[in-house]
C-alpha cells in the first residue's frame, strides 16, 4: 500500500526502536500477587527459569505462544499502577512479532484457538495509554505479514487468524488516539491495508462498518486534510480515503449517520463551489501529485456514495452537479491556476464520467444547471478546430492525444445516461435544442 518514499519517512519519524532500561538484565517479578486468581495460577516461583528460558529463545515453538501472552498479559495488568512494568512488556512484544515454529504438522490446528485468543489480546492491549506499547503492538501485527517463508510463519494464516479475532475494527477504532510520535497512525493504517489485501475482503469491510471505526476514519481525514502539510501527511491522508472508499461500498456502513458523507461531499467540491464552512476555510490544494490524487479520489467516492438514496438530499445540499459542470467546458488558461494543463485535462475527463454516474439521480439539479445545454455547447467545441493539445496521458484520456475524442467521448456517454432514463422533460430538452441535427452531423 504505502510507498517506499511513505515508509522511510515514517521510519525516519520513529522514536527510537527501543525504550532503553537501567540495568541490561533487570527481570521483573511476574510471579507476583494478585487479586485474579487464574492469573496466580500461572507461575510459580519455581517456574522462573522456564519462563526466562522461554523469553530467551531465538526460536519459539506454536505451543509457548499462550504462555508468553500470558505473561504479557500479566505485565499489562499492573502498568496502570507499576509504570515500569511498560519496558518488559514493549519487549515481550517485541518477541511476538517473530515467527513460531511448528513442531508437529498437526500444531497449526491444535494451537488455533490460542493463536488467536493471543491476537485479540493485542487488541486489548490497544487500551494501555502508552504510546510506545500501542506503536510496537502495531509493529509486531506488521512483522506477521513480512516474516520469511522459511520460518513457516504464513501470512496468510495469521490474516485468518486475525480476522476471527476482530482486529481490523480494534485497530480502526484507535487510529485517532493521542500520539506524539506520529507513528501509530501510519503502522495502523499499513496493517488495515494487508488485512484488507490478504484476507477475505468482505469480512474485514463488515469489521470496519460501524460507528466508532467510520468516525475515528473521518477524524483523522479531517485532520490529515487541514492540518496536515508535509508529504508524508498528505499521502497517509490518501491512503485514509482509498480505506474509506471501500468502505463506503456497504450499505449499511454509517458513514450518513457520523457526518462522513456530508463532510466529503464539502471537501470534494469546496474549490468549485463557495462555502461559508469553516472546515474549508483557508483550505487550498495544490498541483502537487498527492493533492491532484486526493481530487480523483474524492470525484471517485461520490459515484460510491451516490448509489445509497439516503445521500441524494446531501448531494443537492451540496451542490454536486453544479461543482461538476465547471469541468464542462472549454478550458481557460488564464483560469486554470491549481492545475497544470494535462491535470485540468485528467480531471475534466474525470468529472463527466462521474457526472454520468450521478446526474441520473440528480434530474432536477441537472435541469437546473442547464446541463443539456451545457453538453451540447461542449461537443460542439469537441468538433471544432479550436486548437487544443489534448494530453491522452489517463485511463480517461485513452486515445484523445492530440484531439478531444476522448472529450467527446465521454460528454456522449453523458448524453446516453441521460436519455436512457426515458424522462419526458430531459428528452424533450434535448430534441429542442436541435441535438438530433447536431449528432447526425457528427456521423
């Protein structure tokens, strides 16, 4: 998911790797009191070389996995009281993101059940307030996807695992908790992107469709969007719609509900359309390559949410169609300041395709903008000898270099859209205006 350019600026934007002790060999007391008495259960005093012996091994066999979650476990216990207790337990993590190694063939169905008890514990951990825990917790999940093949440690095997244990939703759920590092964030986000890779892809969009993880997406958007001013923010702030996008696809997440939707139509359409909203006060894009993606991106996920009629009264709040038809018509040099020639291009081309996607929906908005008109006055530039270096440099722009085809090519498939929907007032429109001649001339 994440670029190599994204990935050395996070790591570059680490802090530290490691939390460094006091003494090199300083062994906390695990066997301790306490008040749960499964817990107590767990060690004895005689069993302190077993269980440094089992942090000491450089190859861990399935069956300790339990064991060492259960002493991470314990060490979480009494963070809250013990603060020195987040040192033993940041390394403990550490240990689980390595690989562990089958003994027996039959170990990977045994250990099943725990393996994956120990991941949602992760989840759980996610609670510690500690942000160098909560950024190694995302470190070891990570390390799960790039182990070697040779150490028998599957990729595949620990998405399944993880996706029983609902991990995408835990995760989600904290991608806007405090974080001075910045690195949560990022390693967060990178996991969401292999589950949703590697696993069943429905499923890990059914974890993340509810209301606490749609809002801490929207939360952190936000935020990457307005506050947000280097490389790095801007491409993680892309990688937190693309996400979103695909969530976006069920129905029955609540992107409605949380304000989402009415939010992303505001910053999809701000710079064609003015708005007294203070979210977009001062709020400007530039041509740079992140902002020109977040603007396709942004075009995409109204076709996406245009599809459930509950947006449809948000669409018109919003002033979609209008905001598309700026895109309409002859370009203007001295106008196209946010974008070079070929992007104004790329995006024209984008915004009638998504016009023939979401004016059907919208009749009455398209009437209202003349949009008819407006079509018609833009083929006939199409067919003139207007001079005009089409670019042809995008999946939209596939055989218009050096003419506007692909121009015409699109305003026809709008033109499709809008007559097949058989609406008396939009046909009788057209056949007014003379578009009949004006198509047969074209033949």
């Amino acid at each position: 998911m994440s670029t190599a350019e994204a990935a050395a600026t996070a790591e570059a934007r680490e802090p530290g790797t490691r939390i460094k002790s006091s003494s090199p060999r300083q062994i906390p007391a695990v066997g301790v009191v306490t008040e749960d008495e499964e817990a107590q259960g767990v060690f004895t005093s005689m069993d302190l070389n077993r269980v440094i012996k089992l942090l000491e091994e450089t190859e861990k066999p399935l069956r300790d996995l339990a064991q060492i979650f259960k002493i991470l476990n314990l060490c979480a216990g009494k963070i809250k009281k013990q603060p020195h207790f987040i040192e033993p337990a940041y390394n403990i993590l550490k240990l689980c993101g390595l690989p562990f190694l089958k003994k027996k063939v039959s170990d990977e169905i045994t250990y099943a059940e725990d393996t994956a008890n120990s991941i949602a514990l992760l989840g759980d951990l996610m609670k510690v307030p500690s942000s160098e825990l909560r950024i190694q917790i995302c470190k070891c999940i990570t390390d799960f996807y790039h182990a070697e093949p040779p150490k028998q440690h599957i990729p595949e095997v620990n998405c399944t695992l993880m996706v029983k244990a609902q991990a995408a939703s835990g995760i989600c759920a904290h991608l806007d908790d405090p974080d001075p590092s910045g690195q949560l964030l990022f390693r967060s986000s990178e996991i969401l992107w292999n589950l949703l890779e590697k696993s069943s892809k429905e499923e890990i969009i059914q974890q993340l469709s509810n209301l606490e993880c749609v809002l801490a997406l929207k939360e952190v958007f936000k935020s990457l969007l307005t506050r947000g001013f280097s490389h790095y923010d801007r491409q993680l702030r892309n990688d937190i719609l693309v996400i979103t996008t695909i969530i976006a696809q069920n129905p029955g997440a609540p992107m409605i509900e949380c304000g989402f939707t009415r939010d992303l139509i505001l910053f999809a359409t701000f710079n064609e359309v003015k708005s007294q909203n203070p979210l977009v006060k001062g709020l400007k894009l530039s041509n740079s390559y992140e902002d020109f993606e977040l603007k396709k991106l942004l075009f995409n996920i109204i076709v996406i949410l245009c599809k459930d009629l509950s947006t449809i009264q948000l669409l018109i709040d919003g002033k979609v169609i209008l905001a598309l038809f700026s895109y309409v018509k002859k370009p203007e040099k001295q106008k196209i300041i946010e974008w070079s020639a070929a992007q104004y291009e790329e995006l024209q081309l984008h915004a009638i395709a998504t016009l023939s996607s979401v004016a059907p929906f919208l009749t009455e908005e398209y009437m209202l903008c003349q949009g008819n008109a407006r079509v018609l006055a833009f083929l006939e530039w199409c067919e003139s000898e207007d001079s005009f270096f089409s670019q042809g440099n995008s999946f939209h722009g596939t055989g218009g270099r050096g003419n506007k085809f692909a121009q015409m090519r699109y305003s026809l498939r709008l033109l499709r859209a809008m007559v097949y929907l058989e609406n008396e007032t939009i046909n009788k429109d057209l056949c007014e205006k003379g578009t009949i001649q004006q198509l047969l001339g074209k033949i």
